[in-house]
C-alpha cells in the first residue's frame, strides 16, 4: 500500500477509536467504499475535480445520512482533500486496521445474495477453522458468482462459487 494511503487510514482509524466507534467506522467505511465500487457514476463524481467540491460534499451527506457523524465527516474530509478516487483502497486498509484491532483477520466474501447473521457466524467460524486464525467477514454482494460464496482471507481464496463449477465442468465437457 502506498504511504499516503496508510496514513490516511491510520488517521481515520485514531479518530474512529478516539470515538470508540471504530467497528462501526469501518464498517460504513467498508460498504461506502464497496458502493462506490459498484457504481461508475458516483465514483466518476467523487472524483471529478471539475465540480464544485460543495456538491460532491452535499452528495456524501446524501448517501451517508444513515451513517454515523463521525463516518459522514471522514469521507466528506476525504472527498473535500481531493482523495475520493482513494477511499476504497482507504476503506480497506481501514477495515483490516479495525479487524486487526480486534486480532482478527479480513475475509472478504463475495456472494449472489445477502447471507444472514446466522450464515455469516457459521461462515466465520468455517474460514477462522480453515485458516487457524480469528476472521471478521464482509460480505460484497456480486451477482456474477450466480451462486455459492467466493471467501478471501490474506492470500489465500476459496472459491465455492457456482461460477466456477460451471466454467470448470465447461472445460471437462
């Protein structure tokens, strides 16, 4: 990661904690960053340096109005410092500073549809069993795995997806 990245989510996460919100920080954090992700357009406006930075700060507090004031002032800080185009890579480094706070590690699970807190709690306790360590999962979203889950942990990736099945059961055929 770049420095100016790790600084800027180091500051985030000392604020964060400061605050004693720092799981929740990087959670909205983390699902921002993951919208902006998802969407061409709001990652093309946060990062339009051509606009007023009045109405890229006016859409944050739209988007974020259900977010913690803490979590709404930090990203509009962000945008407002020209840094837009690098908060998912903040974000995530955020996530992982908070995850390691708690001595855990990230795992990044991609699904077809939402899982509930009883999935994510068994899928938690499957990936921290596989990879012998503690592991907080955030779960994306992503239609394109059609089915089953895609989990990250470090370097290490399971992919149980139906997406996969079928590529590899096309190449057998």
């Amino acid at each position: 990661m770049s420095d100016k990245i790790d600084g800027y989510a180091a500051a985030v996460t000392a604020v964060a904690s400061s605050e004693g919100i720092l799981d929740t920080v990087a959670d909205e954090f983390y699902q921002f960053a993951r919208a902006m992700d998802g969407n061409d357009d709001l990652r093309e406006t946060l990062t339009d340096r051509a606009l007023p930075s009045g109405r890229r700060l006016r859409i944050v507090d739209n988007l974020l109005q259900s977010a913690s004031p803490v979590t709404t002032s930090l990203v509009a800080m962000l945008v407002g410092a020209e840094r837009g185009g690098d908060l998912p890579a903040i974000a995530d480094r955020v996530t992982s500073m908070a995850a390691e706070a708690r001595g855990q590690h990230l795992a990044e699970v991609r699904s077809a549809v939402p899982l509930t807190n009883d999935q994510i709690d068994r899928l938690s306790d499957a990936l921290g069993r596989a990879t012998g360590t503690q592991v907080d999962v955030k779960v994306v979203i992503d239609p394109s795995v059609l089915g089953g889950l895609i989990a990250q942990v470090g370097d290490t990736v399971i992919d149980g997806s139906v997406k996969t099945r079928l590529e590899k059961l096309k190449e057998r055929v």
